[in-house]
C-alpha cells in the first residue's frame, strides 16, 4: 500500500551521511588512537562532522514526520520510541565511561533525538510555524552563550548536542516533511529506483552502534594504531 511505503530518496540521503560519518570517524581515530595530527577539531574536517550531524538530524525530522502522516499515534507512541532511541544513547555513554572516562558522552546525538521525538510530539502537525520556531531556536542557540550551556566551560566530551540550536534543526526536518510529503505521499516527482546508499540508509541506527568498533578493530588488526 502507498502509505507503508518508504521513500528511496530519504533513506539515500541517509545512506550518504552514514558513508560522511564513517569517514569523519576514521579521521578521529587516527587522530585520537594513532597520534595522527589530522586536525578534526577545525578546517574541512570539522565542517564534515557538522554537516554529517546536520544531514542526520534533518533526516530525523523528516522521518518522524513520515511516521506521523503514515500512522497518527497519540503521546504514548512517541514517549516510548524516544526513549528507546535514548536509552542507546545512554548505552553508548556507559560504553564511553569505561574506555574514555575523561570525555565520556554525556548528551550525544542518540540522546537528542531521543528526546527530540518526545519534545516534538505537539509540533507535528505544523508546517510554517515549525519552520519559523526552528529558524528561532537555531538563531538563539548560534548567538547566545551561558545560560543555555548545560555543563562549564572545563567539561570535556566527544559528542554533545545541546537543544539550542539543534532541535531547531529537527523541527526543520519537520517542516520538509509535512510539506514535501504530505499524507505521505510525495509530493514531487522522483523515479522509483533503489540503491546501496538507500541499503544503508535503512539500517542507519545498527551501523551507528557498531561502526565505531569496527573501525577502531580494523585499524588494530592492520597496525595503524597501537
């Protein structure tokens, strides 16, 4: 039926913001493992992992949206897929604990989307007015500094994705998909076609969970890192 169906084009762009994150992982871990100075905190570099993070959190949106038209579902739906998607979130920070308790992830993406979804929930049938909210809260969180800063300035960790500006961000994502596929149902033309970026796209959250420790394994077992 037309509204299970799943949109190639968004699972794509999926697909290419797994194959940027891989790549920005990779640089990170000869950074961080093999002492390499490949300068991932500035330059082309950092605007890769900005954008890659971008790119997934747009998505995030656009596919809670898809979700919603496909299947409105009261609260308790979004509470529960939420708080799964934090609960891996809170995984990885345990997992960061015990290998990294100097920079251990506290707040990472998984959290914020986790939350994300949860907070979203009463925006979900908006179109302009999520675009103006998110616009707002993207603006605010750019420009102001202390107050919506979670933790002090001597707080060191790997990922953090504070609400200011990036659930604007989601709420964007929003926005493009109440517009571009209201009903779920595209609302451009766009031939039916599949392709391995699309594969991957649909198996975004497995390959985020496990792709860390593959990279780092395989860099061991080649002795690029020691």
């Amino acid at each position: 039926m037309e509204s299970k169906r799943r949109f190639w084009e968004v699972d794509a762009l999926r697909g290419i913001a797994i194959v940027m994150m891989i790549a920005f992982h990779l640089a990170f871990d000869l950074s961080y493992f093999g002492g390499y100075d490949i300068g991932i905190h500035s330059g082309l570099l950092f605007y890769l992992g900005r954008a890659t993070a971008s790119i997934f959190i747009l998505l995030a949106g656009i596919s809670l949206s898809l979700s919603h038209s496909r299947s409105a579902a009261g609260m308790e739906r979004y509470l529960i897929k939420g708080l799964k998607i934090f609960s891996w979130g809170l995984l990885i920070t345990m997992a960061t604990i015990l290998f990294f308790p100097a920079e251990f992830i506290v707040f990472g993406i998984l959290h914020f989307i986790g939350l994300s979804i949860v907070l979203a929930y009463p925006f979900l049938r908006q179109k302009r007015w999520n675009l103006l909210l998110g616009l707002s809260i993207i603006i605010i969180g750019l420009s102001i500094q202390g107050p919506l800063i979670l933790f002090p300035a001597s707080f060191r960790t790997f990922d953090y994705f504070p609400i200011f500006p990036w659930f604007g961000l989601f709420l964007v994502g929003i926005f493009l998909g109440n517009s571009l596929y209201p009903d779920h149902t595209r609302k451009f033309r766009l031939p039916e076609i599949s392709t391995p970026l699309s594969t991957l796209g649909r198996h975004s959250l497995l390959i985020y969970l496990i792709h860390q420790p593959v990279l780092i394994a395989l860099l061991y077992v080649l002795g690029i890192v020691a």
